[in-house]
C-alpha cells in the first residue's frame, strides 16, 4: 500500500482547471519531488492533497484511507504534514513556542524529546529559541518550518518550495538536511520545487507537471539523463 495514492484527480479555481487529471503515488521512505514551472500546478496540487482545496473529480488515498474532500484539520491529525510556500511561521511567537505549535495534535513528555530532535538538525534554532521567530532570516524560517512539521510525527511530509528565496549555499544546506530526515527519522516526503538541479539530487522519483498534467516520471537518475528535462529544467544546451 502507498502512503499517497494520488488518481486523476482535477481541481478548479472557478472555471480554470489548474490540474487536469493528475495521478501520482508516494512509497513509505521515499522523496519524490515535483518538477514544474511557474503556474504548472505545483501550489495546487499540495492543497488539493492538504484538503485546503477539494478536487471536483479523482480520488487521493493516505495510507488507504480516501482523505479528498476531508476537512484540513482531520488529515493533519492522520498524520500529513504541510510545509507551506513562504513558510507561515507565527512571527509574534517565540521559536520554540512556533515548534510547541506543530506538535498540537499530540499530547505528552516526549514532546521535548522531538524539540531536542529538532535542535539536533538545526542547531541555530536551539541558539534563538527564546526569540521571536519574525525576527529570523529567510533561511531560518524555512529551517523552523520544516521543525515544526516534524514536530507531528508526520506518516508524509508535504514540502512546498523549500529553496524559495535562499541563496545557492543556504539551499544546498537545506537539502542536506532533508535527506538526512529522511535517511536517519525515515520521514518520507513530497517535494515542490523549482531547483531542479538539487531537486533531482535529493530525491528518489519525480514527476514534471506542466500546464495541469503529469508530462513525465519516473527515478532522479532517469530523469537527470533526459534531453527535455536538461534543456527545459537544468539549463544544459
Ligand atoms: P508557482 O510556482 O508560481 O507557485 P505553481 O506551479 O504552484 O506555480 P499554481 O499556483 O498551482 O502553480 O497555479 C496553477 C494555475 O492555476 C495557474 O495557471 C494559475 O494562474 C492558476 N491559479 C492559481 N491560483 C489561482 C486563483 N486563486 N484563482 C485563479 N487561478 C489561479
């Protein structure tokens, strides 16, 4: 069984079909990654999955349970995690209160075990955990994101954009990161992302989403050695 079954699933804004029969699955373990550019599809297809928008037609499986048309709260609290574009952190909170926060479908002591797990990865938020997190940079707030989504204990991982607005160096940081969440806590992922150079290095399969539709699929490495992924995607002549 998948943990994400994903069948021709077509979600509208008003008259605009924005996916047109989108079908996708994510594995236990697993990184995939979604390729596209501006406009493809990729924002959509994370709330569509996240239940921040319901599709008109398809059907999204999580772990066996059909989860479409469900309300947000209710697959947050089966175990899906959303990391959203532009990171949505609580600025008048502290950091570690923002991570206390991700955790708010849980209760007990091992809580403080997971804020000390959180520290490990990303070591600046332990330094700055008493301050508020709008006073953090771009690249911090990506990295207490990213915390407070583990801070679930998520069965999937949906992360959107991780890389926008960060410098090549903080990006390249970043993903390290991720895939060592994912080698070392077995967090398995979903992955929007317009590098698509570091996109294809992090995960395991991927799928390039244009104009609504699934165009191509299949493992990083065949996907690195495609002509049109090079040429539209890696910037390769
Ligand atoms: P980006 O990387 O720019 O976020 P994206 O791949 O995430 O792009 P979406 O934001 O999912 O793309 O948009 C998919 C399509 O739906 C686009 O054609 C966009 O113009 C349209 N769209 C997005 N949001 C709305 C909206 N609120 N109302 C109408 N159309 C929308």
């Amino acid at each position: 069984m998948s943990v994400l079954d994903i069948r021709n699933v077509e979600t509208f804004y008003g008259a605009i079909m924005a996916l047109r029969g989108v079908s996708l699955t994510v594995e236990q373990g697993e990184i995939v990654t979604i390729l596209g550019a501006n406009g493809a599809g990729k924002t959509t297809l994370m709330k569509t999955i996240s239940g921040l928008m319901d599709p008109e037609k398809g059907s999204i499986d999580f772990n066996g349970v059909r989860i479409d048309g469900m309300e947000p709260d209710k697959i947050v609290a089966m175990g899906l995690a959303h990391v959203p574009e532009g990171r949505e952190v609580f600025p008048y909170l502290t950091i570690e209160e923002n991570l206390r926060m991700g955790a708010y479908t849980r209760r007990g002591a091992d809580i403080r075990d997971d804020i000390d797990m959180v520290y490990s990865y990303f070591p600046i938020l332990k330094e700055r955990r008493a301050q508020s997190a709008g006073f953090l940079s771009g690249g911090q707030q990506q990295m207490l994101a990213i915390g407070r989504g583990l801070m679930a204990r998520p069965k999937l991982m949906l992360l959107d954009e991780p890389s926008l607005g960060l410098s090549p160096l903080l990006t390249q940081e970043i993903f390290a990161i991720i895939k060592r969440l994912n080698t070392e806590q077995g967090v398995t992922m979903l992955l929007v992302e317009q590098n698509a150079n570091v996109a294809l290095h992090t995960a395991h399969k991927g799928y390039v989403l244009e104009m609504g539709r699934i165009v191509m699929a299949g493992s990083c490495e065949e996907l690195r050695a495609s002509d049109d992924i090079q040429e539209f995607y890696l910037g390769r002549q």
